[in-house]
C-alpha cells in the first residue's frame, strides 16, 4: 500500500527551440535541454 499518491512529474519550461528550420515556442523538460535533444533558438 502507498502512503501518499505523489506524483513525478516533468520539469517543464517554456522556451524558444528551432524545428524544422524555424523557431518557435515549446513546453521542453530541463532533462532534453541539459542533454542537447533540443536546440535552443
């Protein structure tokens, strides 16, 4: 039996990242940002 029902959820920040040869705002997780999944515009 769990105690709480916590939940994990992602750390979500809203930045600018260039798709698909232009730039646009998109909700991206600090995990992708730190490990270069996503390219900041």
């Amino acid at each position: 039996m769990r105690a709480t029902k916590r939940r994990f959820d992602a750390n979500l920040q809203r930045v600018r990242i260039v798709e698909k040869g232009r730039a646009m705002r998109a909700y991206v997780c600090t995990r992708c940002l730190k490990s270069d999944k996503v390219a900041k515009a």
